[in-house]
C-alpha cells in the first residue's frame, strides 16, 4: 500500500516510521511519503491560509496551494503511474466517523492520500475539485476538534496498517479484537495467577476451550452493554445466540 501525507507540519508524522509501522515500511509492506505542503506556496512568506470569505474569527486554508499539492502528489502524472487513482481521506470533525469498518474498507486500497487541514480547515473547494479525479472521504476520528488533521492521520493509517496481511504477527488478533464480532472485547490477563490479591479467573486457567470461549464471549456482551449500548443495540438479531440473550 502507498500512503501519501501532505502537510504543513512534516515532522509530525514522524512517528508514521516507528514501531510496528517502521517495520512495515522496512519490509515493503508499506511506502510512507509525506509532503511539505507549503513546497507549493510561491510568496515569500511561504503562506497557506488567508481570511474566511463573510468574516468570522481563524483562517482559511488556501485552495491555490492545495490544488497544485494534489495536482502533483495525486494528479494525472501519478495516476497513471500507479494505474489508478487513490482514494483521498481529508480529516475533520464534520467528516463522517472513522470507524473499523472504514480501517477494513481502507486495508483494501493500493493508494491512500490523506490531506491534513489546520486553522478552520481548507477552501471547501479543495475538495470538490478533487473528487472530480478520485473518490474522496472526510473523515471524523471523534466528537472533538483537534489542531490539525495530523494526529487524526497518525489513528486512522495505524488502524488500517495493522490489518494489512503480514503486518501483525498473529493475524488472529485483529480478527479478535474490540469492533471485530460488534462487541468490545472482555478483559485479557497474563501471569501472574494472583497480582496484588486479585486472582486471574479460574476459568481461563481451566483449559477447557469451549468454556473459556463462552466466559470470553460473557465478558464481551457485559461490558459492551455497560460501556456501548449503541454497539448492542446495532446488532443484527442473529448476531445473538441463545446463550447470548441470557447473559
Ligand atoms: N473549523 C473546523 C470545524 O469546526 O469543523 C475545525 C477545524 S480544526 C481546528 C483544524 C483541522 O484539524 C481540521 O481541518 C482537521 O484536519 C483536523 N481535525 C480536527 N478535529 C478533527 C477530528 N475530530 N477528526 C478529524 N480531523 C480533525
């Protein structure tokens, strides 16, 4: 997968080369390339924002700029060498939300380009040009406003990279993940059996796999409906088992 990140701050995206992401690059399972925006300012100031068209109060990202950044990061030249165009991913809090259905859907791209906004965000027209040329998504990492766009860049490209096939050593654990069944997942331990005088639940010592399976499961549905009723409540009906409408 290619993942392109056009930015004002390059430096934050470091940890883009870190850990399980730095190890994805090194076997070629991923190319990380990350863009200076302002490269494609021509003033001397090296601008990228001016102010909002009917007032009000912060900055605007220029569309100038913008447009000529995705011309040559994601324009005809690049496309056609790649064979196709990328899906381009603009975070901002009026995105729709980045869920791990989305992480799944994006696992499945050859080419992600992510625009990363500051200030009140980028010229609206930005993103209706380039959705001319490729499929666009403004995406939402939560009810908040961040700075920048970059910390959401940093969430979604962990996400989505972590379920790319050879990424994790065993490929079980994002099959068995929190999101994965619609549930969250229950609480894990390691040794030792007694911490502190809190014991490890017999059962998961037991070695009975059937009953560890349905205490695991248990443990899901509870705290899925302490935590995230929502999830519950979006299941389709035969998501639930018969032992599961008990619990
Ligand atoms: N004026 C915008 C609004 O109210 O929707 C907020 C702009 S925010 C201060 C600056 C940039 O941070 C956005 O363009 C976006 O790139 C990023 N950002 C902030 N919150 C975000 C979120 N929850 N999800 C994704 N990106 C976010």
């Amino acid at each position: 997968m290619r993942i392109d990140v056009v930015t004002i701050f390059p430096e934050y995206l470091a940890p883009l080369r870190a850990a399980l992401l730095g190890k994805a690059i090194e076997r070629g399972l991923i190319g990380v390339h990350v863009h200076d925006l302002r490269e494609w300012t021509h003033d001397v100031h090296r601008a990228v924002d001016d102010s909002p068209y009917g007032g009000g109060p912060g900055m605007v990202m220029k569309p100038q700029v913008w447009g000529e950044a995705l011309d040559e990061v994601c324009g005809p030249e690049r496309i056609a060498a790649e064979g196709r165009p990328p899906r381009l991913v603009v975070p901002t809090p009026a995105g729709r939300p980045f869920t791990q259905r989305l992480a799944r859907e994006y696992a499945e791209e050859e080419w992600l380009v992510f625009a990363c906004g500051r200030y009140e965000g980028i010229d609206e027209r930005v993103v209706t040009d380039a959705a001319r040329r490729m499929p666009v998504d403004e995406v939402s990492i939560g009810d908040y406003v961040l700075v920048g766009g970059e910390a959401a860049v940093l969430v979604i490209v962990e996400a989505v990279v972590r379920l790319l096939p050879g990424v994790l050593g065993n490929p079980a654990s994002a099959a068995e993940d929190s999101f994965s069944d619609g549930l969250l997942e229950g609480p894990c331990y390691t040794r030792p059996e007694q911490w502190r005088g809190l014991a490890v639940p017999e059962v998961l010592r037991s070695g009975n796999h059937a009953a560890i399976a349905r205490w695991r499961r248990d443990r899901a549905l509870e705290r899925t409906f302490h935590r995230r009723p929502d999830l519950l409540a979006a299941l389709p009906d035969e998501a639930l088992d018969r032992h599961d409408r008990a619990v």
